[in-house]
C-alpha cells in the first residue's frame, strides 16, 4: 500500500459513495424529462440562465482544468493562462451576435445552416469535424480523471478509464441534457471550493508563509504569461492569445455543446447571461487553478521529501496535484475532491456524448437515413449513438496515455479536428456573396494548410525543409483565416450565390 492509499480514510470512502448517490439521484430526478427527443437534447428550452451559465462554467473547468492546468504551471508558468484572458473577447461576439442567430434559427443542430449557405456537404464537413473533436475531447478528460483515481488507488489507469467510460456512457442514459446540465453545476461549485481549500493549504504549508511562495515563484519565473515577442514558433503571449480567441470563437460559434445550452436556457436574455456568467467567471477560476500549481511548486521545493522523484519529470506533472489531494489534504476533503473529480469529468463526457448522439440524429440519420423517423425511433438513435460516442471517446483515452502534457496534447487535437470549420461559419456569417463555389476553395485551402502544419514537423526524407515553421497552436488559427480568406476571394470574383436548403 503506497502513501495515498494509506491517507484515504474511511471517511474518505463514505463521503466519495455519498456524492456518487447524490450525483445518480440528479440523473434519476432528470428521467421524466428526457424521455423526449427535445427534453434528451435541449431540456424543453425550460432552464434559467444562472444555471445553464454554472452549466458553461463546469463544461470549461471539467477535470482538465482541474488536474493539468496546476500540472502546466508546476511544470513551466502561466503561459497557459494567457488562453482564459481571450474569452471575455470571444464572448462579447458570443453574445451579441451568435447567441441571436442560433435562438432564432430554432434547429439545435449548430451546422443546419451551413448547409442553407453553401449545400449538404458543408453540414457532413463541419458536423464530422465536430464529431472528431468532441472523441477527442472525451479522450482527454476521461485520461485528466483517471490520474488521481490511479494514484489513489494504485489500479492500472487502463482499468480506470475502461470502467469510466462504460459507466458514463450509462449515466447519460439516464438524464439526458437535463442531467447534465444539473450535475456541472453542482460540481463547478465543489470544484471551485475545494480549489480554494487546496491553496490555503497550501500557503500555510510553507515553512515562511505566503511570502516564500512568492519569493520561491519569482526566483524561478513561475508567474510569467510568456515571451512577448513575435516568435511564432513558440508558445508566446501572442501566439496563445490569438489561439485563444479563435477556439473561443469556435466554442461559441459552432461548438455543439454550447449552441445546445443556448437553446436550453428559457429565453433569449437567460441565454445571454449564461454566456457571460460562464465565460466571465473562468479567467479569475482559472487563475486559482494556475496559482495552485505555482503554489504546488513552492510546497514541494520546501518538503521535496513528500513528492516521489518520478513525478518531478516534465512528463509526470499532471500527476502532482492528485499527489498532493490524496497525501495532504484532511480526510473527508479528500474523498470529496475525488468524486467531484470523478463527477464532473462524468457529466463534462456526458456533455460531449449528449451533443454528439444529437448531431449524429439531426445531421445524418434525419437528413440522409429516415426524414420520417418516429419520436421512438429518434430516441433509439440517441441511445445508439451515446455508446458508440463513448467507445470510441475511450480509445482515445488510452492513446493519451504517457502524453508530455494532456493539456497540450488536447489543444493540438482541437486544432487539428476543428478542421477550420469556424472559417466556413465566418465565411458564411460575414459574407452574403458566398455560396458553394467559394465554401468549397476555402475548405479545400484550410484543410491543405491544415494538413501540412499538423503532418509535416513529423516527417523528414524528402520533406526535409518543407516542415511547417509555426507551433501547432497556430493550425487552427491559420487554417480557419486561409479557409475565409479564399472563400471571400472566390465569392469577390463571381464565384457566389446563396444555395438553397436542398442543395447537395
């Protein structure tokens, strides 16, 4: 029995089955409002604003947040940080001009549109694109959530994200979008206060007070945002902030998961301040999250005893904070941390499953399969689709396993997934000339551009020299501009004209 396992008391499991039944009691109380295709995906349009806002918060917070940004800051600084400074920008945008389109459109599919501007292939292109990347993305929090579970209890990771992927494909069963959205606003709660708790711990664990955190911190440059200069292959202040606008952009615009909470919210205004609640209140829940890393650092550079020398290499930091939960913290806020951990990784893949299954219902099975599908039929769909969401989210999970830094490897996917699929949005959102002429040059350019910058860096031979120069934060930046820009040129040029719904 390791260290962790001996400091997770009784207490510690007693509080975890507790939350694990009170969690499964807000899915059960959500049944009844699921049982329909519109109460499964958009919760009968019947929520208040504060609570799909929590909802928005917990969906960027997840057990990604939660474990790798205090791993990046242990590891490195608060370059990462720079990534939450762009989403006011992007939510201002958000909410003055895409949450009115998408209220307004009354289809919950975020891609229905595309294919009015520029014919059916677009939805298939973007929708695909979104489907990748949420896989992805399940990947990625499924890992983020395994980590403390396996230092906790010493189990193979592989075992862990096995059964929480079989168990969260379940869970969504039960509560439908209604579920969801509950269950993140609970944990987004737990997680903040156990957040908080964890610092203060932290700071009065240092032998000199809060000061030697500060002083430890500054001697090693722990709090800086990133190099300003203008280097692009770098990770700098400016290439993660454009970065983050544009995934921001991409969140908003034509992320599946969030258009479908606009449309859960009971009016146009709770809509609104969904938006703003959950994107204002992640910068500063961010911070403490980063701060605690840094934090992290100056704990063990003061006890370097406490923490097992294999965690101290590059590639073990996401695996410093569940060290310190399972080691350090009382009992009974151990255990509870860990389930909210647990939890909210749970209801952010719910999330994920939820948003695919309805893609999958409303962009291929209604469209191409079965137009005259019975409100059975559809919910059979959903079912469907949720368990092949969550296979396949599963294997992605083990291929994240021994990654550098789950963070960096989950925005690299993002922006190789993302496909420039916000390009082809933009295009159609800006420019009334653009129609499938100029949808498919620019498609056919971003998704070029995107390939090389994601495949050439690995590849040497005869490409030796032909490699992309930019850090792959970039792939999506670049590739959703050259997908616009030679959109807006083909439609200047003639190549134009509105397509209409039918259009293939």
């Amino acid at each position: 029995m390791n260290a962790a396992q001996s400091h997770f008391a009784t207490l510690d499991i007693v509080v975890l089955l507790a939350y694990f039944a009170l969690t499964l009691a807000i899915g059960l109380a959500c049944w009844r409002k699921s049982r329909s295709v519109h109460g499964f995906t958009a919760a009968e349009s019947s929520l208040p604003g504060w609570l799909t806002g929590l909802s928005i918060l917990g969906t960027y917070i997840s057990s990604i947040s939660f474990i790798a940004l205090p791993g990046k800051a242990f590891a490195s600084n608060w370059n990462s940080f720079v990534f939450s400074l762009a989403i006011p920008v992007a939510a201002w945008i958000g909410v003055k001009y895409f949450i009115p389109f998408y209220r307004n459109s009354g289809c919950i599919s975020a891609y229905s549109h595309l294919e009015e501007r520029f014919g059916g292939w677009a939805r298939i292109y973007a929708s695909a694109c979104y489907l990748l990347t949420q896989l992805a993305r399940i990947g990625a929090v499924t890992y983020m959530m395994a980590l403390p579970m396996n230092v906790l209890l010493g189990w193979d990771i592989r075992w862990i994200i096995l059964i929480t992927g079989i168990s969260t494909t379940l869970y969504t069963f039960v509560g439908g979008i209604v579920g969801v959205i509950w269950t993140e606003a609970m944990q987004t709660v737990v997680l903040i206060l156990g957040a908080l708790v964890c610092a203060v711990l932290m700071i009065t664990g240092l032998p000199e007070g809060p000061g030697q955190l500060f002083r430890i911190a500054a001697e090693h440059d722990k709090f800086s945002l990133g190099s300003m200069g203008l280097n692009l292959a770098e990770p700098t202040f400016w290439v993660v902030l454009v970065y983050g606008v544009v995934i921001n952009l991409q969140n908003f615009g034509v992320d599946q998961n969030y258009v479908q909470r606009f449309h859960t919210a009971k009016s146009d205004r709770d809509a609104r301040r969904s938006l703003w609640i959950g994107a204002l209140m992640y910068v500063p829940v961010s911070a403490v999250f980063f701060f605690i890393g840094t934090a992290l650092f100056a704990y063990y550079t003061t006890h370097p005893s406490e923490l097992p020398l294999e965690y101290r290499a590059a590639n073990k930091s996401d695996y410093v904070f569940p060290w310190f939960i399972v080691t350090v913290l009382p009992k009974g806020v151990t255990g509870l941390l860990i389930a909210s951990i647990f939890a909210a990784a749970m209801s952010t893949i719910s999330s994920s499953l939820n948003s695919s299954a309805t893609i999958f219902l409303n962009d291929y099975y209604q469209r191409y399969i079965n137009k005259k599908a019975t409100e059975r039929q559809k919910m059979l769909v959903l079912y469907v689709c949720t368990i092949a969401a969550g296979v396949f989210g599963t294997l992605f999970a083990f291929g994240m396993i021994n990654v550098k830094s789950a963070l960096d490897a989950w925005w690299t996917l993002a922006g190789i997934f993302g496909g420039g699929m916000l390009g082809l949005f933009l295009l159609g959102f800006l420019s009334r000339r653009a129609g499938k002429p100029a949808g498919l040059v620019g498609v056919a350019v971003g998704v070029l551009l995107i390939l090389w910058m994601s495949v050439s860096p690995k590849m040497g031979g005869f490409f030796t020299g032909w490699q992309s120069p930019f850090h792959s934060f970039l792939t999506i930046v670049f590739g959703t501009a050259a997908l616009l820009l030679a959109g807006l040129l083909v439609a200047s040029l003639g190549g134009s004209g509105k397509t209409s719904a039918s259009a293939k």
